[in-house]
C-alpha cells in the first residue's frame, strides 16, 4: 500500500472509529510496523524502517502517557498506573533496540501493542 493510500485508509478510520478503536488500530499499527521490521531484518533499508516503527510507537505510548496523567481521566487509578508501568517498560526497550539492534528485544514490544489492541476492542460486558 503506497503511503498516500496509507495516509487516505488512516484518516478515514478516525473519522469512523471509536475512541477505543481507534487507539486499538493504532496499537495494531505500531506492532505491525515492528513485525514488519523484525520479519525482514535483513533488508537493506532495515535501520529506517526500525527508526521508523520505533519512533510510531513512542508517539503512540507518549499519547497514552499524557492521556492517562491527566486528572479527569476516568479510569481506576490502579489501571492507570499499570498501563503507565508499562509504557515505561517500552520506553525502555525502545530504547535498548536503538541502542543495540536486535529483532528479539521488538518481541515483546509486538505482543503488549498487540495484546492491549485486543483487549481494547474486547466489549465490556
């Protein structure tokens, strides 16, 4: 997919979806930039692509950060310092792979965007 259809499909999407959904297609995105960098390693455009992915998901995990600091947040507070725990985590591993390359350590980043993509889309019940 070129980037303009790229960039069509995403702003289409935030017109469309739920704040929840939203927030779960881009955490899906941002895994899947990683995937994709991870999976090919051994391209030559391999350090921009990982610059990149890295530098998606620091925008994502920044946003969530800054939403989840804000006072009239209305979620359990215990859930709020979780999530924020973590985007330290993945902060820190991020930056780790910049530091030191190495497709293992996009591992787990992949599966939290993944995993919270999922439970984001989860129906309460």
């Amino acid at each position: 997919m070129s980037q303009t259809a790229l960039n069509s499909y995403t702003s289409m999407q935030k017109e469309t979806l739920s704040g929840r959904e939203l927030e779960a297609s881009v955490l899906t995105r941002a895994g899947l930039m990683l995937k994709q960098v991870q999976e090919n390693w051994a391209a030559p455009d391999r350090d921009e692509k990982l610059l990149e992915a890295i530098k998606f998901n620091q925008k994502v995990w920044s946003f969530f950060q800054a939403e989840l600091s804000d006072p009239e947040n209305p979620l359990p507070t215990a859930l709020k310092q979780d999530i924020l725990n973590l985007s330290l985590f993945i902060d820190k591993r991020l930056f780790e792979v910049m530091a030191d390359p190495d497709k293992d350590k996009l591992t787990i980043v992949v599966d939290i965007d993944f995993n919270i993509a999922a439970g984001l889309r989860t129906k309460a019940e």
